[in-house]
C-alpha cells in the first residue's frame, strides 16, 4: 500500500513567503490609497513597517507555510489581540475590499484567489467584535 501524497499547502500553491509578502504590501498600499479604507488605516500607527512585518508572518503561516509567527509571537490570539479596536462590518468590508484588491493584483489563477477568498471572509467576520452587529 503506498502512502496517500501530501496535498501542497496554499502556502506553496500561491508561491511561497515572496508571494505573501507581496500580497500583504498590495494590502496595505490599498488601506493607503482608497478612501473607502480610512476607516481601518486610521486604526493603524503612521508607520506600517513593524503591522507589515507581522501580517506577512502571520499570513504565511495561515497558509500552512512556516511556523514563523507562532515561534516569534506565540499564539496568534487574533480576537484578542485586536478588542481594543472596534470591528463591525464595514471594517470587516473594508478590510477584505483591500484584501480582494491585494490578491487580484497578486494572484493571477482565479479559483485559487477565490478560495483564499472564502477563507479570509470567514476569518475577517470572525473578527468583529462590536455587539450591535449580527454575525453571518
């Protein structure tokens, strides 16, 4: 009996750590530049490095690439890390409007930009955190 091949992770059907980074900086250009994103990038610090830094850890171990994140921060602890913001839907919108930008430019095969799609929308509705607003 042979053993059942090991599916490729989305980390290296994307292309790897170079691919995530260049998602993430198409990101957060588009959280720069789109007025629908001022909401959300006034939730950031001036300086983008040091969040850039940490989405492209955190990113690229969601994808099932290295475990980089978790070795050098511990559990991500996503909703907790981020409650002294409030996310409601229009940031939950916002956020992924600069997602869906960032990996339409990246990514060019489109079933797997659309599957990565579902997963971050599931992800981002996750996220929200302000009680006036019903979940999906």
């Amino acid at each position: 009996m042979s053993p059942i091949p090991e599916q490729p992770t989305p980390f290296t059907r994307i292309g790897g750590q170079e691919t995530v980074d260049a998602i993430v900086e198409a990101f957060y250009r588009r959280m720069n530049d789109l007025p629908e994103a001022a909401a959300i990038r006034s939730m950031h610090a001036d300086d983008l490095g040091p969040t850039k830094s940490i989405l492209k850890l955190y990113l690229g171990e969601w994808l099932g690439g290295p475990a980089n994140y978790s070795t050098r921060r511990g559990h991500p602890r996503l909703r907790m890390r981020h409650m002294h913001l409030r996310i409601g839907e229009r940031e939950r919108d916002d956020w992924m409007l600069c997602m869906r930008g960032a990996l339409e430019e990246v990514l060019p095969e489109s079933t797997l930009r659309e599957e990565l799609l579902q997963a971050l929308w599931k992800l981002a509705d996750w996220m929200r955190n302000d009680s006036r607003v019903k979940r999906h």
